[in-house]
C-alpha cells in the first residue's frame, strides 16, 4: 500500500506528479487522464482531458478515493451527472 496515496493529499501532490493519470470513476470505469489540479480557494478541482473534452472533479474525500502512484491511476466515486454534458 505504500504506493497509494491517501486521498487527502492529493491537492499536495504536484501537477508534474499526477499528469497521465489513468482517472478511473468505480461505476463509469475509464473518464480519463489527469491533467493538472486547479487550486481554487474554496475547493481545488481535478482537471481530466479526454477526447478533446475537459472535466473538473473536485477534490474531495467523497470524490476521490486513491491515488495508485504504482500503476498510475486515480479512483474516484464521481456523483451522479458530472460527466455529462
């Protein structure tokens, strides 16, 4: 487990650290790669980058549930319709 990353550090993790980041959602699966994190003052956000499209996820326990710096992936558990356009 030493290659995941509690959840709650993932605002203090680099964007250099996380950019490729497989970011996979446990219900939808693959969302796509992690670009950077947008450090908003109220809530620093996730930026994912598939086919052109741009997602923000926020930065919260709820949301994000680990980071696998092992094979590269960010899990998360996304609420309902933040995905869709």
């Amino acid at each position: 487990m030493k290659d995941q990353v509690k959840r709650s550090t993932l605002p203090l993790a680099g964007t250099a650290e996380i950019k490729g980041y497989r970011v996979i959602d446990i219900h939808l699966g693959f969302i796509g790669l992690a670009e950077r994190i947008t450090n908003l003052p109220t809530n620093p956000l996730l930026v994912v980058k598939r086919d052109g499209s741009e997602f923000l996820v926020p930065v919260h326990e709820d949301i994000v549930l680990y980071i696998d710096k092992k094979q590269g992936i960010i899990k998360i558990e996304a609420p309902d319709g933040l995905f869709e356009i």
